[in-house]
C-alpha cells in the first residue's frame, strides 16, 4: 500500500471502553499514512502501551473533558470542547490531508464545518449513533443531535459504517454514494482463543459492557432473577464500571443476589480471555449498537455471543449458526433464552467451534488492512 498520506484522527475525549477501538484505528491507519495527529484526551493514556510500534508516526495533542456535569455546564464545556479543537485544526491544517472524526467526532460540528472551510476532506467514521442513544436516554438534546449528525453527513467526504444494516438503521440511504462498509476491529488471536473448551466450564453467564442504560446491563440484572427463580445451578458475572454502577450495587444487595451474582469492575484488556473463558454465555441485550469488540473477542474464545439484532451484530452473529438473537430486550425473554440454551449443551458446542472459525477467517489484522484499501486508493488519487 502506497504510503504519503498525512491524517488526523479527533475524538472527544475517550472514556476506557474507547481504547481498543482507538488503538486499533491508530494501528490500522500507520500503515498507509507518514504522519499521525491525534486529537483526544482523558483515558488516552491506556491507548499508549498498544501503539508503541507507531508512536514515531504520532502528534499526540490531549484536552481532558469533564464528564461529570449537569446540562448547562455541559453545554459550556462542550462548546469550550470544540473550540479548542478549532484551534489546532487551525494549527495543524497545512499539514493534514484526511481528518478522520472518531468515537463522538461526529458531534463535534464546529471542527468538521472549520474542516470544510479549510477545504480538508472529512471521514466519518461510526461506531456508533449519539442521537439514538440521547433518544434512549429520553434526553432533551435527542433531536439537536439528530440535526448535528444529518449536518455531519453533508458535510463529510466519507461516512465508514460496520454493515449494511446500518445504512437503513441510521437513516443513511441518501449519502449512500459517499458510504463505505468497513471497519477498525482486529483481534490478537495469541491472546485472545481457547484456554478451556465450552463442556469444561460451569454454567457462568456474563455481561461486559459499560453500565449504561442503552447496553441492556439492568435487563440483564432483572433476567438473573427470573433465571434463578428456576435453576439454582447457574452463576453470573458483570463487568465493567459507568454511570449505573452504585444503582446495581444496591439492587444485588437488596434482592440478596450476592451468592449468585457478581459485580466486577473494569477489566483490564489484558485480563478479558480469562473472563471470556470462563463464560458457557456471553449476553449483550444492547438497545443501540455500532460493533461491540467484546462480541468478537468472546466468539474468538469460543464464548458462544446472545445479543439483541442490532448495529452490525446480524451481520455477525447467524442465529444458531455464529451465536443467538434475541427477539427483544425484555428480561423474562432474556432469562427464556438463556435457559433454553443452557438445556442444549450440543448446539452451544456447534456454535462455540462456528464462532471461533468466522473470527479468526473475517478479523485478523490483515484482513481489516485489506478492507482500508479500496478507500485509501481513492483519497490518494484525489490528492
């Protein structure tokens, strides 16, 4: 792949769920760019030890961002935000071919209108939709954000989606001829594989994701209940740390779950196989997704996935086939499914082996760097 591109990646500053996808964004681009501005902040600093091999082709500029606000000071710190990325994008424009906006980049209009003046080509680059996530939250700014991201899509070259599916999910049928299907996961398949086969371990369902209301995390804790109102032989894990986590503490403690269910914080990524082989099931019950690393990285541990049909997951996960589907996120369904599939030990087997063999063929690092090409060949011939 020809080499000479100059990109900047900007996200808002990135919470620790966002340092694999970064870093994997970071490793991919090295490959066809001589110079790397990043614009991020806050947990960025997990992203360092996985780009030690790229760090001379880095620029690394870090604003720290306060999550923790109400409403109106949000706005002023949002806005602040964006103006000083303003300021770099000034800064650093001369020098920058592509600027890739990433992991809430999309939000970040006022850059990406500055972009657009500057006469920069712009990718957008998905993981995710803020607009229905607020709408989930039934938070006020729902529809702002809504108009933010039509906006963004105008005013981009390039809008990199998971799937297909997206495209229609997302309200993307318009800026098709500027849509490109691919995506930044890879997987260490020397970390990430199987330490212990599916039949060796004990009925332990997990869930890892962030604590968060659009992840399913508190249907997940309802399902545990019904689950254990019926079999007693059955453990649970979650892990991860976010804004529900002192709210799930007081609901194990109340319901007297501590026997059965534990509540684990962040696990560091260095960690996560242990967890994953240990798991006869991993459940995602998502409401709004892009593609969740933790999907891939549980299939690549022979960790059969039960998530619901949404983002890029239909795309991954064939129903009985590469993992399950559930029909809806509601507990009692949950709780259904996961106890179905306990009673049927022969098709969690087929389904572990089926995960395992599509990760390893449709994920690796190689194959993720030959998707980039196409789309790498027609920025560097337009510049």
């Amino acid at each position: 792949m020809a080499n000479g591109l100059k990109v900047a990646v900007i996200t808002i500053p990135i919470v620790k769920a966002s340092i694999t996808p970064l870093s994997n964004l970071i490793n991919i681009v090295s490959n066809w760019a001589d110079t790397i501005f990043v614009i991020s902040g806050n947990e960025f600093v997990g992203v360092i030890p996985c780009i030690k091999a790229v760090k001379k082709k880095l620029k690394i500029t870090l604003i720290y961002y306060n999550y923790s606000l109400d409403s109106f000071s949000k706005i002023i710190e949002f806005s602040h935000l964006q103006l000083k990325d303003i300021v770099i994008i000034l800064r650093i424009a001369r020098e920058v071919d592509l600027f890739v906006f990433f992991l809430g980049g999309i939000e970040l209009i006022l850059p990406i209108l500055t972009c657009k003046v500057l006469n920069k080509k712009v990718m957008l680059l998905l993981p995710g939709s803020p607009s229905s996530m607020s709408k989930f939250r039934e938070n006020s700014f729902w529809k702002l954000l809504q108009i933010i991201e039509k906006i963004a899509f105008f005013l981009s070259n390039y809008i990199v989606v998971y799937s297909p599916s997206i495209i229609r999910e997302w309200n993307l049928e318009k800026h098709k001829h500027k849509v490109v299907i691919t995506h930044e996961h890879f997987l260490d398949f020397n970390r990430f594989n199987i330490r212990k086969s599916l039949n060796k371990r004990g009925n332990l369902i997990g869930f890892i994701g962030r604590f968060i209301g659009e992840k399913g995390v508190l249907d997940f804790l309802l399902a545990t209940m019904y689950i254990l109102k019926r079999e007693k032989d059955v453990n649970f894990i979650v892990c991860g740390d976010g804004e529900l986590a002192n709210w799930m503490k007081d609901f194990i403690r109340h319901k007297k779950l501590e026997r059965y269910v534990k509540l684990r914080g962040w696990v560091l990524h260095e960690n996560l196989p242990l967890i994953l082989n240990e798991l006869k099931l991993l459940v995602l019950p998502s409401y709004t997704e892009g593609l969740p690393n933790v999907v891939l990285e549980a299939m690549a541990c022979g960790t059969p996935v039960l998530a619901t049909p949404v983002g890029a997951i239909p795309d991954i996960i064939k129903d009985g086939e590469t993992g399950f589907l559930l029909k809806s996120n509601n507990p009692k369904h949950i709780a259904d499914k996961i106890i179905e599939l306990l009673n049927k030990p022969e098709l969690l087997e087929k389904v572990s082996k089926n995960a395992y063999n599509y990760v390893r063929e449709n994920f690796s690092y190689e194959k993720t760097l030959e998707s980039w090409r196409k789309i790498i060949r027609e920025i560097e011939a337009q510049k």
